[in-house]
C-alpha cells in the first residue's frame, strides 16, 4: 500500500484557519478530486467537520480517524487511531490523508509520496503543514501554473516520491 499525503499549502506552510482553508482554488479542487477520485481517503476528525454537511467524498472510501464519535458518520468508515486506519486500508494500493495538520504531521514520516499544491502566496493561518526535508524526497513531477484568472497567485502541482534508503 502506497501512503501518500495530499495537501494544498501556502508559501510560508499554511493550510488552515479556523477550521477551514484559507482560499478558493477550483482548479485545486478539480485537481484533488481527480487524484483521489476511486481511492481511499483518511482524514481526522476536524477536516472531516470541515467539509460541507460532513457529507462523504463521493467515488472514495472515507475513512475518519476519530476518538470523539460513537459510531461512523454516514458514509464513513471509523477508526480510532492511526494504526487501525492502515490496517482498515491495508489492501488499498493507494490510500491518501487529507488531513488536518496533526494527521498531516503523525503521517508525514511514514508516507512515500507527496501530492502537494504549493502556493505562491503567504496567508495567514492557524494550522500549518509541518516541516518536509526535501532531501529525503525526489521531484517525479511539476506542473506550474501561472495564469489562472480566478486566483491572485500562482501555484505548483508537484509529486513527490520518497527516496529509496
């Protein structure tokens, strides 16, 4: 099973404030829907209550890692740590975490590749991705975009491998 992170981040890290993201990139949104569309998807109790309705993507498995719920939301799967949530997606070929940042900082050392959209522009935040050392990652590809009419910035969707030890 491939873990990968998939995030959207400012130029000074920011993900997030009060519980929701900071801007609106629809291109982003199509981007995350195309990478994601037919796979599993684990997030944390908090971006699971950001999303609108708390509805379940549609087209993926939804899996929220959560101590705070009795039973699993509709559409979604519960677990209540980390581990059981790999073990739930253990047969997955490619599971992605969507967040927040504390899911994003336990997972960061055991993912192999990174689906980030890195943004051109500082914003402020109150969540933040944690730290990536690129030394340990390999570029596998690069789309810049730099003319998208909708937004003030430009942005990069860049994959990221893990290197091999």
């Amino acid at each position: 099973m491939t873990i990968s992170i998939i995030v959207a981040m400012a130029a000074n890290r920011a993900i997030g404030i009060n519980n929701q993201l900071i801007w609106h990139n629809s291109n982003d949104l199509k981007h995350f829907k195309k990478v994601t569309s037919g796979h599993c998807v684990i997030m944390g109790h908090n971006t699971w209550l950001s999303l609108p309705g708390q509805k379940a993507l549609p087209n993926r498995r939804n899996i929220v890692i959560s101590d705070r719920l009795d039973k699993a939301p509709e559409g979604y799967e519960l677990a209540t740590s980390i581990p059981q949530a790999l073990d739930m997606a253990q047969n997955e070929d490619e599971v992605f975490i969507m967040g927040g940042g504390s899911i994003y900082e336990q997972f960061l050392p055991k993912a192999d590749r990174l689906y980030l959209t890195r943004l051109d522009k500082e914003f402020e935040a109150d969540t933040f991705f944690p730290y990536i050392n690129f030394d340990e990652w390999e570029l596998a590809d690069l789309e810049v975009v730099d003319d998208d009419p909708q937004v003030d910035y430009s942005y990069r969707f860049e994959v990221w491998e893990r290197k091999q030890a």
